[in-house]
C-alpha cells in the first residue's frame, strides 16, 4: 500500500476588507429591525425620540393611565388628540432665548417639535378621557370601554 500525500493547501493573500463591507449587511439589518421597531410602536420617526418626553403607560381595572413628563411646558403647548384608536400627544418645547455674552460649557437640554402615540384598546370614548397638567407632568386618563355581556340565546322549536 502506498501512502497518498494530500495536497497542502498554501493560505492565499487576500487585500483586506474594508471594516464598511465587513459590516455593511449587519447595519442594513439593524437598521431594518429598528425600522420595524419604530412602525410597530407607532413612534414616527426615530430622530424625533431625541425630542420626545419620557412617559409611563400604565393600566388599572378601570382605566389605561398615560404620564408625560413636561418641565417647561404649559397647557398651550401641547395638544392631545384621539384618532382610529391612536392617541397622540403632541407639543413643542421652545428654545429660550439665547444670549450672545454666554458662553455654554455643556448642553443637554432639548427643544423643538415632538410627538408621541399609544394605541388605545377598542371601543375607548375619546369624549371620557381627561388630561391635566401639573408640575410639568402631564397625566392622561383614558377609561376602558366596558367588557360586553355574554347574551344567551334560547333555542326554539322550528316550527
């Protein structure tokens, strides 16, 4: 018997790929499921996030309870509204005005337009919901529609 000898396989030299390429389809991907993500929660456009107040959504027996926080703002600037189940709060923070001896070290805060929706449950009154407006938090109250009673329906002779 003769021992066959496998071919040797020599590594070739390849140009490197550029870091763009490497992660060129990772990106897209993100970028897709982020998309997906925003389409999903009815956020609007991601960049507008950078400008959106923080809230809280919570639910009771009764009611679904949406808490905004809103330093700076008055009861002017924003407006809330109900549409095909969606509600929407919308308002804008306007920038004070900016004095020119100033010179910023650092900031953080943000102004401009935003806008932020939750779908609401079917069925819920747009007419019984209350808003107001306190301390710069903004608390909305949206009472849950009543659950329909089961009906029983007799059964009959067919005649």
């Amino acid at each position: 018997m003769s021992a066959r000898s496998l071919p040797v396989r020599t590594p070739r030299a390849t140009a490197p790929r550029p870091a763009a390429s490497l992660f060129g389809s990772l990106q897209q991907e993100i970028d897709r499921l982020f998309e997906e993500f925003r389409e999903f929660r009815g956020f609007g456009n991601l960049g507008d996030l950078a400008h959106a107040p923080n809230m809280d959504l919570s639910e009771t027996d009764d009611a679904i309870e949406l808490t905004v926080e809103l330093p700076g703002l008055e009861m002017k600037d924003v407006d809330i509204s109900v549409s095909d189940d969606v509600l929407t709060v919308k308002g804008e923070k306007r920038a004070e005005s900016e004095e020119k001896t100033k010179t910023y070290k650092l900031v953080e805060r943000t102004y401009g337009a935003f806008s932020r929706s939750i779908q609401l449950p079917p069925g819920v009154d747009p007419a019984k919901i209350k808003a107001t407006l306190a301390n710069g938090v903004l608390k909305v109250t949206a009472p849950k529609p009543a659950k329909p009673e089961a009906k029983k329906i007799p059964v009959q002779a067919a005649a």
